[in-house]
C-alpha cells in the first residue's frame, strides 16, 4: 500500500532471518511478520523458513555455503531456544 501524498510505499510485512553458529553447529531461524497490529501474538506465530522469506521476496541468502548444508538449513523451521 501507499500513504502520503507522495504516495510512500509501505510493506504488508517485514522479515528477518539468522544464521546462528555455534562451534561447528550451525542453524538458520526465519520469521515474516505482518505490518500491523499484532499486539500480544508471540514471535513463535510468525515463524517460518529461509526458504519461505527467499521464496516471498526472490532474495537468496546464505548462497556462500555449500549447497547441501544451505538447502537443508534453509529448509528446516527452527524455533529459537
């Protein structure tokens, strides 16, 4: 959608994806959350894939890792300890 009268685009959503490493171990954590009003919904609501985000916005992350770690990372729905 559009405000203002220089008509400002304004996303439906935002999202944020991580890698996180530790030692060796390695595990991505994905979320799309709407723009709006989600008063008391937890973060847990909104979590999603990496290749959901990549596949919404036609952005590819992490292609710097092997293929077979990122498909299966990118892959996996992770919820954050």
């Amino acid at each position: 959608s559009f405000i203002g009268p220089g008509r400002v685009a304004v996303p439906s959503h935002f999202f944020k994806v991580v890698l996180v490493q530790t030692g060796a171990h390695r595990v991505m954590h994905a979320a799309i959350v709407p723009n709006s009003a989600t008063t008391g919904q937890p973060l847990l609501t909104f979590l999603t894939t990496v290749d959901e985000v990549e596949r919404r916005t036609g952005l590819d992350f992490f292609a710097d890792l092997p293929d077979d770690e990122e498909s299966l990372l990118e892959a996996q729905l992770s919820s954050p300890d």
